[in-house]
C-alpha cells in the first residue's frame, strides 16, 4: 500500500498517514482510480483539532478489518476542510440539505464523477443512539452500490441537479439602511439574556465576536445605550466563563451546559480565528468604554496568540488540540486545564488554594469530569484584591506549563492570519505595545513572502515557510486585506495599502459575479460539483462580507468607484438576509454600519505614533480609515493636498474625499469621531 498522505502539508493528513486505511488526498487521480475500479469514492473531511474526528479516527480508521474493508470496496479520500474549505463547502451544504444537520468528522459517498448519494458525520464503531455503525454504513452502501446501481445513479444526479440550481437570495439590489439594521439589532435583543449575559437558551454557546463588532459600530453611530449593553454583556459573560482560559489567555472554541443547572464547561480546543477576532472586538469595547477587564482580555488574548501560535516563520499556527496527556498517560480532553482542590493546595498551600478554589469555582466534586474543574471567576470571587489574584494566577501558570500541552495545528493560514494581523496591529497601537505592531507586521511579511510570493494570486496556507499549493479562496482574499488595510492605518507604510489594492482587484477580477454576486472560490479554480457561494457568517466573517468590508475601506483611502460599487453591490444580501438572521449576517451588518457613517476618512498630516494620530486610531466612528504620514499623498491617496496648518500636525475628517475644516487638535478630532 502507498502512503500517499506522507509527504502532506497539512497536520491533519499526517495525522492520518499511518492509518491503515489505503487514504488518497484530493485529487483527479483519486477519482480516476475509482473509475477505474468501479467503486464508489468515500470522502472524510476534518481538521487536526477536531475532537470526534479524533475519536472516529481511533475507532474505525485505525481498525485493520474496518480499513481492509473499505481499501477493498473504496476509493477513500481524506481532506483537510481548513486546507480546502471550498470541498468542505460543497458537500457540507448537501449534507445538511439532506439531513438537516453537519459537523466534523463529515463523511460522504460519492460515485467517481464526484456526485454524493449517502452522507453522516461521525459514526461510532459499533451501533449506538438510534446511529448505525460505520462497518454497518460501508456495507450497505456497497450494497445499493452493486445491487441498485441506477437507483444510486439517479438519487446522485438529483442531489447534485438540487444543488446546483439552488439560489441565492441577493434582495432587490438596494442597500441596507436604517430599517434593515434597526431590524437586525431587534432580532439579536430578542436572543440576548440579560440576566446570563449570553445569547441564546441552549446548551452550547459559541463566541459572538462578529455580532459584538455590529453593536458596537451600530452605538457608535446612534448612540444606541441597547447595543452597548449587550455588548458590553456578551463581553463579561465571556470573560469571566470558562470560555476564556484564566490562566494563560485566550478563548476556547465553545461553552455547552453538560448537565441541567450545572456550570459552562468549554469545548477545549483554541482557534486562531476565534482568538484573533475577539482581541480586536475587546479592543475595541476599550476603545468605547475604558472597561479595565476589556483592556486585560484584549491583551492576555493578544499575548496568547504570540506565545502560544506564533510559528518560526512568523505566521501564527491555526490551533491547539483540545486534548493532551493527562497524569497517567491517558490522551483525554482538557487535561492541560483543569484542577482539582488537591492540585491547587499543592502549588498555593492552605490559605491560597482556599482563596482560589472561591476565586476561580473549583470545587471537591468538580464542574467538569472525574473531580476536576475548569476555571472561571465565581460570583463569590468579585472584590477580592487584585495583587492576590495576581500572584494565584502566577503561581498556577507556572505550575501548568510543565503539563504535557496540547498539540498544535502549525499550519499558517491566510485569511486567519490577515485577522492576527488586524487585532495585533490595532491592539499593540491602542495598548502602547509596539511588540505586537512588530509581530503584526512579521506575519504580514510572511504572506507577502511565502503566500503570495512568486505567483500572481494568494495561496491559502503554508507550513514551515513552503506555501501549501492551494488557491486562496475569497475569505483568504478579504480578511488579509482587512490585516493589511488595519497594519497600513497603525503603521503608516502605504506599501500595505498597496498589498491591499493588488488583492482586491483580483476580487473584482476572479470572484465577482453580475449585480454584485460573489463566489467562494476563483473563476478559475478546480471546477467542483457547485461553485460555493455563501454570504453568511461561521465562526469567521463570510468572505463574501469580508470581501464587501475590505473593498469599502480600500475605496475610502483611495477614491476608487469600482472598488465603492463592488463593496455596494455585495452588500445587498445583507438587506435581504440581515434582519433575518442577524446573528449569521453580523459582519456584514457591521459593514453597513461603516457605509452608512461614510465610512470616515482620516487625514493625518503629521507624525505616525504622535498625537492626532493616536486621537484618529482610538475614534469609534464605523469602519473609519485612518492615513498618517509626513510625506503628502506619495503613499496614502487621503494625504495628498492635505498639508499641515502652521506647521503643526494637522487632521482631516472627510466622506468621499470631502472634508471637515482641519484641526491641530487631538481633543476636537476625538470628539469629531466618538473617540474617548
């Protein structure tokens, strides 16, 4: 059998390399080879972090006679859906289409033209909860496959025909305005809880940081006391849940309730993505509000994500497993961050760990499993004095970093990494921490070098600084142009709006449809069964938004109407979709918030890093650009004919290049964009 997952780049695939399941990696060879057998083509999409993936992969994958059996009657192709998030795409929409639900492991059936018949996610090793087991599934689909095969024919060609026809829902073409986005933030108050200070009544909570970014640009822009609060809610809820790691920074995936009435327990595993946009959005709760906790978890979050995911290149790795060895060897969830009362008095002594115990929740008959208990701040907690909490978190920290860590997905992918880029960026400028512009910037080099690099177009991922040879797809495109853009605007190097400029114009050249239409992959991608196309938001902005987000702002440094009318056009869905379904549409609706403000243009005729600059940076108004500079307009379009005043520096505030009488004052231009 050859090992065709061993020189992959991707963690996941090598995870997988030793499997004794004969695996192919996506590719016109896997499908040919299926033709050629006449077998059908089974397909298992994952990601290195993913917990049941992990544990489908011990079960089944690893088990000689359940691979025997599917190296006999299969062509079996393993991808990495953080690698190739288009395949993921396509058949994640069928199997939720025809199950109603989705997830990871994602598993499907296909014949060798690519077409699905037979979908699932995990299946366990043995029949289980109404669920049949996987050996029961290989089998009956190699049942139909050789005694009904014109019914399997026909079921795939309808499914693909459904998918194919399917159509997007793009409005009437008109912009959100004050109704839809007044809509929007109603829908999202019926959802909130202001007594849990959660979105949402069941049991699994996941980080809303895109829906936190609309409030705050929706108060910004009306003042709205509503939208602050939740904001302001939805932030402290997180911050004091186990959600958040209170140790070491940083927020895991999600929080589920395991039992009724019991504590939030996380799912463990930590997530560039998750990390990167809740930096920014604490930042910008700061940036609002002066909350001390919002400016903590800002930069614990920050400080997390360079000292955790930081690769050797200078690109920051996709994620942290969610297990790692507990003490007596066992490979179990959570090991590396949960205590016992025993654990605690053994690094703290008596008093200390008693203090903590209170501090943090834990308690003798634990809040997660086995005794053990993840740390959040109890109620009974507030108050206590801060030095002592400090030198508690010390000591356990330390006291944690021994333990076996979880593993690490290193991986660099780009559109996570453009949105590293932004939160540090703006994070090390708001907070007076140049060591996090410096890290924002290495891994801005690092795309430019690595991702971008010889070729015209973007790759989407890299490993140990070789580019991974898959095409960016349009969230790749949007969300490192929002880094760039963001770095341009901290910086005051123009050779990041330039960066910018040359991606988004691949958008209006490859990715952009008639009346504004986007598409998740490239004209010229490889063609699958369906040319992905979703406008809503996951854990990530939708690269259509992100797309629609970058290309306002690029519009708004430098005048361009093509790149205005792109953004315009793409924006219509969310007039359609967004008081719908705000929760899924939110950074697109933070997007309308900026069109709506303008967005501002901020001239800053004077030194970068000096006053009116820092005033520009910490203004609220939605989605507000920001050049600063010395030198005219050689690098930022905003700064041409705009000199300074008396030679003093000197602000201007401008919509559509049109703009406000100049200032030399950092308190009016504050107050002239909402800043603190």
């Amino acid at each position: 059998m050859v090992n065709r997952l061993a020189d992959a780049m991707s963690p996941y695939l090598l995870q997988h390399a030793d499997n004794p399941v004969d695996w192919w990696p996506w590719s016109a060879e896997a499908f040919e080879e299926a033709r050629r057998r006449n077998v059908p083509v089974f397909l298992s999409v994952g990601y290195s972090s993913c917990h049941w993936c992990h544990v489908m992969a011990h079960e089944s994958f690893e088990d000689e006679a359940v691979a025997a059996y599917m190296n006999e009657h299969f062509v079996n192709v393993k991808v990495d859906r953080e690698e190739r998030p288009d395949v993921d795409a396509v058949y994640m929409e069928a199997v939720q289409a025809a199950t109603g639900q989705g997830g990871w492991p994602m598993s499907v059936f296909m014949t060798p033209a690519g077409e699905p018949f037979y979908f699932g996610t995990y299946f366990p090793p043995g029949p289980r909860h109404g669920m049949p087991s996987f050996r029961q599934v290989l089998e009956g689909v190699h049942s139909a496959w050789t005694e009904r095969r014109s019914e399997v024919g026909e079921v795939a060609a309808k499914i693909t025909r459904d998918l194919a026809e399917r159509q997007l829902e793009h409005g009437d073409g008109g912009l959100p305005g004050e109704a839809e986005l007044a809509r929007a933030l109603l829908g999202i108050s019926r959802e909130y809880d202001p007594q849990s200070g959660w979105l949402g009544s069941g049991d699994t909570r996941f980080p809303p940081g895109m829906t936190i970014e609309f409030l705050l640009r929706h108060h910004a822009r009306t003042e709205s006391a509503g939208a602050l609060e939740m904001a302001e809610g939805l932030c402290g809820a997180m911050a004091r849940s186990s959600l958040f790691d209170q140790l070491g920074g940083g927020f895991h995936r999600y929080v589920l309730r395991q039992r009724p009435g019991g504590t939030l327990v996380p799912h463990f595993e930590k997530m560039l993505y998750d990390n990167a946009l809740l930096c920014r959005v604490y930042a910008h709760l700061w940036r609002t509000t002066g909350s001390e906790q919002a400016r903590r978890v800002a930069l614990e979050t920050a400080d997390f994500m360079v000292r955790e995911l930081r690769t050797a290149e200078g690109g920051f790795a996709s994620a942290l497993d969610a297990d790692s060895e507990d003490g007596d060897g066992r490979h179990v969830e959570g090991a590396y961050y949960v205590w016992t009362p025993a654990q605690l008095r053994e690094v703290l002594g008596d008093q200390d760990a008693a203090f903590a115990a209170e501090y943090f929740g834990v308690t003798e008959e634990g809040t997660f499993e086995e005794g053990s208990s993840v740390l959040r701040l109890a109620p009974e907690g507030v108050g206590a004095d801060p030095d002592r909490v400090a030198r508690v978190r010390a000591a356990l920290l330390a006291a944690r970093e021994p333990r076996p860590h979880p593993g690490r997905d290193d991986k660099v992918v780009a559109a996570w990494n453009g949105l590293a880029i932004a939160a540090l960026a703006e994070t090390g400028a708001y907070f007076d921490r140049p060591d996090l512009v410096e890290r924002a910037t290495e891994a801005a080099d690092l795309l430019v070098r690595v991702h971008m690099g010889a070729v015209a177009r973007l790759d989407r991922t890299s490993r140990d600084g070789r580019p991974g040879g898959h095409a960016g797809v349009l969230e790749d495109y949007g969300d490192v142009a929002e880094g760039f853009l963001a770095l341009a605007a901290v910086t005051g190097e123009g050779v990041w709006l330039e960066f910018a400029g040359f991606l988004l114009d691949i958008v209006l050249q490859h990715f952009t449809g008639e009346g504004g239409l986007l598409y998740d992959t490239a004209d010229d991608a490889e063609q699958l069964i369906r040319r992905p196309q979703d406008p809503t938001d996951n854990a990530t902005p939708a690269g259509w938004t992100a797309a629609a987000g970058a290309l306002l702002s690029y519009a708004a440094h430098t005048g361009s109407e093509a790149h205005r009318a792109a953004a315009e056009g793409a924006l219509g869905v969310i007039k359609a979709l967004g008081p719908r379904a705000p929760r899924f549409t939110s950074w697109g609706l933070a997007v309308a918030e900026a069109l709506l403000d303008g967005p501002r243009e901020v001239a800053v005729a004077g030194p970068v890093g000096g006053e009116l600059h820092r005033a520009a940076l910490l203004g609220t108004a939605p989605g507000a650009v920001v050049a600063a500079g010395e030198t005219g307009g050689a690098e930022f379009p905003l700064l041409a004919d705009r000199p300074m005043v008396g030679d003093a520096p000197t602000a201007y505030v401008c919509r559509h290049f049109v703009c406000d009488a100049p200032t030399t004052d950092a308190q009016e231009l504050a107050r002239s964009l909402g800043g603190r």
